[in-house]
C-alpha cells in the first residue's frame, strides 16, 4: 500500500526517529502505525546494544526545581561527543528525564531507565530514540532527588549544573540563581564548615602549625599569639573552600553569609556535577 507523506510525519512526531525509518517501518507493517511504533522501538533496541561498548564521555547536566511541591533533581546525561550534547533532542532528552526523576524518584538508574516515562513507553525507550536519531551512544550517568526549596543553574554549554537547598522561606528565585552561578564558578568543597571532613579540617591544622614552626619570625612569638595566627589561617582556608564562608563572586564585598541572611533562609546544602567528573 502506498504509504503517504502525513503518516510519515505523524510516525516521525510518535517517535522523533528520522523520516525514512519510519517510512521503511510503515511500508513493512502495512501502514499499521502502531505497530511501526512497536517495529521502531524493536529496531533502536539493537541500536542501542550496538553503540554500548563506545565511551560516552560528553554529555550535559539537567536539573529541574519544583518549589510549589518541595521537590528538585539534578542528572548527568552522557553522550559521545560535544556537538551531540549541544543538540536540541538530547538536551530535551535530559530535561525531560530529569523533570521524571523529581516526579518519580527512582531508587537508582536500574530502577530509572524501566519507568514509564509516556504513555507505553520506557526511559530507556526514550533514550533509545536519540540513539537510533543522532546515532551515539547514550547513558544515564548518575542523579539525585531532594525534597525542600531550591535553588538551580546550569551552564549554558550544559557542562556544570548546580541544586542549591535552602530552609525558612522561598527565598529569592534570582538571588539562588547567581548563588549557584557562584557555586558552578567557585566549586566549594562544602556548604557548611560542619560539611568538611574531620580529617580535612585536621590536615590544614597540621600544615598550617608546621608553616608557622618553619618560619623564623615566629620564633618568640607567645602560644597565645600563635593560636591566633592559626585560628586565621584556618578562617582563609575555610574562606577559599567553603561556600557560606567565600566572597561573593559577582560581588566580592559581600559574603554568600550575607546574600543568605538577606534573603532570610538558611543555607542547607548544594549539589554540583560536572560532565566527565569522578
């Protein structure tokens, strides 16, 4: 039977694969469209298997906020190369999984990829999709779902995203932004000083006290100085690595402290992924 060009298109808006693919499913079924939907998804199943054993070191970070139901999630999607992570069907691929991990929440990327995301149609449906149209590998690297308020950005190249979590209030949709503007720039390593690791915060004690006892201007100096000369040093490091402690980026006379407290929230915590990071 001939096969007509609106069909085409119709099968071509069901599954976003290209348009002689879904001609040659169309003229294999009959002109069935569901089961060219069904023949499709068969077909860029294998696909999929194919480009498996193929690095996916690209990608881009999809974070999407809900603060009307406490809820946000931030994803790293990855792909093989640059230009594919720039592509409008795979950032809409990540925007639209991420936006199902905050709906969803999945225990894990197992659990992920077998959810129904649309009516009949799995994650991995939805991913093998953009495989079989921009023919790389693609994969779910890794997510997190919070529930509260938050805070997001993310790059404009999709390379670095951040989730930001706030108590006692909405805050200030704008202000979070630049925060986490700040955050994707700084990399904080915490936080909160309480966040930094026991250990970590001994080992800068340990290198700052041996940096003070190697210099010979402090040779005289009384204990009480000292501690003093330490508790400040420590204070610089906590300043350089700890976000409520740093300057703000945008505007170093304030304190990402004071951008808080002028907000009225408190800070709880942030997540921040980058592509390719361990």
């Amino acid at each position: 039977m001939a096969i007509s060009a609106a069909d085409v298109k119709s099968l071509r808006d069901r599954t976003n694969l290209p348009m002689m693919d879904c001609k040659a499913a169309l003229t294999e079924v009959g002109g069935d469209m569901d089961k060219a939907v069904d023949l499709l998804r068969k077909k860029f199943a294998n696909a999929t298997a194919k480009f498996a054993a193929r690095e996916a070191a690209e990608g881009r970070i999809g974070v999407f906020v809900d603060n009307a139901k406490k809820v946000g999630a931030i994803l790293e999607m990855r792909c093989e190369t640059a230009p594919s992570a720039k592509t409008e069907a795979f950032i809409a691929l990540a925007n639209d999984i991420v936006k199902h991990i905050a709906a969803k929440n999945p225990a894990d990327v197992a659990t992920l990829l077998t959810q129904e995301i649309s009516a009949g149609k799995t994650v991995q449906d939805r991913i093998s999709e953009v495989i079989g149209l921009i023919r790389e590998k693609m994969a779910v690297e890794r997510f997190k779902r919070l529930e509260g308020t938050f805070g997001e950005y993310v790059h404009h190249d999709g390379s670095v995203g951040v989730l930001i979590q706030v108590d006692g209030g909405p805050g200030d949709a704008g202000l979070l932004r630049d925060i986490s503007m700040h955050i994707a720039a700084r990399s904080p390593m915490a936080a909160l000083r309480e966040q930094v690791p026991a250990d970590v915060v001994a080992k800068e004690m340990e290198i700052a006290k041996e940096q003070l006892a190697n210099d010979p201007k402090n040779k005289n100096k009384p204990a009480n100085i000292m501690e003093k000369i330490l508790e400040g040093k420590l204070k610089t490091w906590f300043a350089e690595n700890v976000l409520i402690d740093q300057a703000f980026v945008k505007d170093d006379s304030k304190s990402i402290a004071d951008l808080f407290k002028s907000m009225g929230v408190t800070l709880k915590g942030f997540t921040r992924y980058r592509v390719g990071e361990k």
